[in-house]
C-alpha cells in the first residue's frame, strides 16, 4: 500500500510538475494572441489605400497613418466624439497628390466602424439629400470637392485638400478603387428595410445610434422624412434588445409625455400597445411597440393619414428576427 502510494504521489508531482512549466506559455499565447490579432487587422486596413495611386498621375505622398479610438482626435479635433458612438475601431489616412498638376492634392480617410449599421449611421450623418450620388460602395455622394461612401463596416472620405480641386473622375477613380480593395459587403444594412414604407423622402433616411429624438430612453434607432398625402412628417423605428426592452422605453416615454402635461391616449396592452398625443418638441405624434421595435411618427397633421403606413412598418417589423 505505501508503495502504491509513494507511485500516486510521483504521478501527481509529475502532473504538476508539467502543468506549472506550461502554464508561462498557455498565459504567452493568451497575452499574445490579442495584439497579433489587432496588428493583422491594422495590416489589412492599411492595405486599403494604395501606395501607387489609383489613376494616372496620382500617388501617395508620404506614408499612410493609423488612428485608434484613443488617438483619433489627433486627425479631426472636434468631430472625433462623434465617431464613437457608431462603435469607431481603427482610422487608416493618406494624402494623395497629382505629379502632373501641383496644387492637386486629395484626402483619403477610411474608418473601420463598428457595424455596416454603424457605417450607413456615420455616412448618413453627412450625406444631404440633395447632393448627387455616384457608383462606389453600398452607398455614395459627390460633391464639388469630396467624395463619400460606405461599404460593408468601413466609411470613407475622399476630399480636396490642395489649392486646386480635381475633377469629379479623380474623386470617383480613387473611390472605386478604394471599394474594390475594401470586403464586399452585403449592400445596404437589412435594418433600412424597416424604413422601405410608401411616402418616404428618398436619401432622408438616417440611423442614430444613441438618444434617438434627443431622448436618452430611445437608445437606438431609424428615422426618414415622409410626405404621405403631401403632408410633411418624420417616421422613426427605435430598435431594442428585446420586446421588454422596448415595452420599458415605451413607458418612459410615457411618463415623460405626462409629466410635461400632455394629454395622450393609450390603447392596447402587452407588447402591442400605442399611444396618440403631443409631444413637447415634436408635435403630435403616435407611438406603437411592434415586439422589439417601436415604430412611430412625429410632427403630424392628420393622424389618419400616417396610420396605414404605421402598419406597413409594423408589418416590416414583424419579418425581422
């Protein structure tokens, strides 16, 4: 029996022996494995913008750089807090200029944002709706001196920067070939689907990712401009993690129509409730919760009008997971 004994406790000395050369290196690999991750996908960002231009005469001036979430404000003092709640990751820059014309110079910025969502949500932030739109990405406008797009997680900004502007082929050349060094994507986020409703304002549709209409309850959310029978609106979908979730910001924006001493008129009950009332900044609205999703309109002129496009939307909620 000892002899048995002193042969088990050899064995666990053994084991343990083994178990405590091993533990440096498993701890090597956990530490290690992270930042190797980060510097391939940094590599691969970097990738994006071609060190030998994009066009004839065209080439990359200087080398590019990289912007983190803790730096960005080194690049665009004053716009980088605008950035983060669209889950901001990792900028790539560069500075391209035209050997033929000196003056010529164009600004490459690239972010890699948190989601495609995220993407269209930057982007849409600075599109307008009357500036023209071009082939390039999911999504694209052109202006007289910059060009913007989105693709799958990545935004992109192309802008004049020197003393004479390119012309427009310049800014479509250099975004084309952008997108075709950036992954593929899968077009538009689904999540617009939501706003695909009759009456809506063509290139108005933006998402917000936090404090949607200024209320910190509506944490995330779509909104459009929509004319249904020639009578201006804005249609707006907030989006939560769950139908209590949205049931809970619902009833806050409740109590908030009530504690402002406005009058509303609620009907329905579980997670298909709505309301109809004036809001302090908005107007009238009505609210109606969908599952997760609260679907809605606000600065109103005749309720009637808006209500079957309400339901269009409630329908295109209740398709999505």
């Amino acid at each position: 029996m000892k002899r048995k004994l002193r042969s088990l406790e050899a064995v666990r000395k053994t084991v343990m022996k083994r178990f405590h050369a091993l533990v440096p290196v498993v701890m090597s690999i956990l530490l290690l494995a992270p930042p190797a991750v980060a510097a391939a996908e940094d590599r691969a960002l970097l990738s994006v913008l071609s060190a030998g231009g994009f066009a004839g005469g065209w080439v990359m001036d200087g080398k590019p750089a990289l912007f983190t979430q803790d730096t960005l404000f080194d690049h665009i003092n004053g716009e980088a807090e605008l950035y983060h709640p669209f889950g901001f990751d990792t900028l790539a820059t560069a500075r391209y200029v035209n050997r033929g014309s000196p003056g010529r110079e164009i600004a490459v910025d690239v972010y890699r944002m948190g989601s495609p969502l995220d993407a269209f949500g930057i982007w849409s932030n600075y599109r307008k709706a009357d500036t023209p739109g071009c082939a390039a990405g999911a999504d694209c406008v052109l202006s007289a001196s910059q060009l913007l797009f989105y693709q799958d997680r990545y935004f992109v900004k192309v802008q004049a920067t020197g003393d004479s502007v390119p012309a427009p082929d310049a800014f479509l050349a250099c975004a084309q070939a952008l997108s075709r060094n950036l992954p593929a994507g899968r077009g538009r986020p689904g999540e617009l689907d939501l706003l695909r409703v009759r009456g809506v304002v063509p290139k108005t549709e933006r998402y917000v990712a936090q404090s949607l209409l200024g209320y910190r309850f509506f944490h995330r959310g779509l909104t459009a401009g929509a004319t249904p029978g020639g009578e201006r609106t804005q249609l707006f979908v907030v989006i939560e993690e769950s139908p209590a979730g949205a049931r809970k910001a619902f009833d806050q924006y409740l109590a908030s129509l009530k504690e402002a001493g406005r009058e509303v008129r609620l009907t329905g009950t579980g997670d298909r409730v709505s309301l109809e009332g004036a809001d302090p900044l908005y107007g009238k609205v009505i609210v109606e919760q969908s599952g997760r999703y609260l679907v809605g309109a606000i600065r109103l002129q005749d309720a009637a009008v808006v209500k079957p496009i309400i339901e269009e939307m409630k329908a295109k909620t209740r398709a999505r997971p």
